[in-house]
C-alpha cells in the first residue's frame, strides 16, 4: 500500500514522502495516529503542491542568506573593547558582542549561537569568525577589535 507520511517516522521515512508499506501497517498504526495519509490521486496532488511550496520558499531563503553573505563579506565588523595600557582586553570578546556589532554596522540579526569563533578575543587586531546559516551555508567574517 502506497501512503504519503505526515510527519518523520523511524526506519521508513520523512515529512512529505511517498513510501510502500504493508496493508495491516498503515491501516493499523500509521493511518490511526496521524502519522500518514493514503496515497490517494487528491492526497497525491496536495503532496506535489506542498513541495513545491517548500521548494519555492527554499529559493526565497536562499537568496536572502546570499545577500546577507555578501553583506557581510564586504568588510570587516568594528568591535570596541576596553583595553590595558598593554592592548590586552579586559575579559574577552563574546559571540553576543559580535552579533551585536553585526546588527547595528551592517544592518542584520545574527543569531549569536551562528557564529563560532576560531580562537578567543584577547589581544586587540584582526580575527576571523565563522557564521553558519545551516543546510552548509557558512561564511567567515572579519572582526578588527578596537581600543575603547
């Protein structure tokens, strides 16, 4: 028996798919608690329609995480910290400063979870971030800490 799956089910399928199950499987569990539908020419239908809607939404997504990609890319974020005669930093520079400075330089909310930094803040210069928008979206900005 043919079915379209509702929501991911272990060791069959995702969201959206079109799988082959035993009669007494889908009838009996799958079917009853929602988990699938029957591979009906309607249900079939609506199913090509919902992925196109995901596909086109996908599109739209991508090409607004590829602008904020070049917006970020085309220089690199100022962040102020206050610093010792020495040019040490007192503390250290966070992912929460960073999306902040993000924000209010180049315009765009940046999850701080996103970014990862490849080596801690200490010192003031030049410093390298990495920000992953998911689905293998990643780009690396670069950060110039500033004396205060």
């Amino acid at each position: 028996m043919q079915i379209i799956l509702i929501q991911d089910v272990n060791n069959l399928g995702g969201a959206n798919e079109l799988v082959t199950v035993k009669n007494g499987y889908a009838r009996n569990f799958l079917i009853p608690n929602k988990m699938a539908v029957e591979a009906s020419p309607s249900n079939v239908k609506q199913l090509e329609e919902r992925l196109k809607q995901i596909k086109k939404k996908e599109e739209k997504m991508m090409a607004e995480i590829n602008k904020v990609i070049a917006a970020l890319q085309a220089g690199a974020v100022k962040i102020g910290a206050k610093t010792g005669t020495s040019g040490k930093i007192f503390g250290s520079v966070t992912t929460v400063q960073i999306a902040k400075a993000v924000r209010e330089q180049k315009g765009y909310e940046i999850d701080r979870r996103r970014i990862h930094l490849t080596d801690e803040i200490k010192e003031l210069g030049t410093y390298k971030a990495k920000v992953d928008f998911g689905n293998g979206n990643e780009t690396e900005i670069e950060l110039e800490i500033v004396a205060e």
